[in-house]
C-alpha cells in the first residue's frame, strides 16, 4: 500500500493550504494534464483525449488514448485511470 499522507514540512508556508490547493488541482481531470501525461506502458507522449461529458473545465467523462500502442485509459467521475490494463 502506498502512504499518500501529506509531508507538511514539504510546504515552508501556509503547509495546509498549499497542500489541498495541489490537492483539488490533481483530484480532477483537465485539459491541462493531457501536458504532462504519458503513456505508463511505452512512455510515449503526447496522449489523445477523446470527451464524453465535461463540466467548466474538467473531464467527466471520456478516454485517453495511446496512438504508439493502442492502449486506452479510461475517464470516470473525472478521475483518469492510468493504470496499465493488466493492473486494471
């Protein structure tokens, strides 16, 4: 299992506050991830996005694709799933 507690000795001011600020940031999907997203499988970036249903800025729904190999990865809830198929 992976500890995913907070190090607030990260964040030299206001710890908490920038901690849920990454928090809320990450905790949704939006365009802007597709920047930094690559592909767990084969690395490759850049992704495609294909969106089902999306409010304001996030994705609600929809799917990331791997155009080098084939690989899909699901949007659901606005929470993408990047895990590799076989760890799904």
């Amino acid at each position: 299992m992976i500890d995913i507690a907070p190090d607030f000795n990260y964040f030299p001011s206001r710890p908490r506050q920038r901690y849920y600020t990454l928090l809320l940031f990450f905790s949704s999907m939006r365009q802007k991830l597709m920047d930094i997203l690559a592909c767990p499988v084969c690395k490759f970036h850049p992704l495609e996005l294909k969106i089902e249903k999306k409010e304001g800025d996030e994705i609600v729904e929809g799917t990331i694709t791997c155009p080098k190999c084939n690989i899909d990865y699901p949007i659901r809830e606005r929470i993408p799933n990047m895990l590799p198929p076989d760890m799904r």
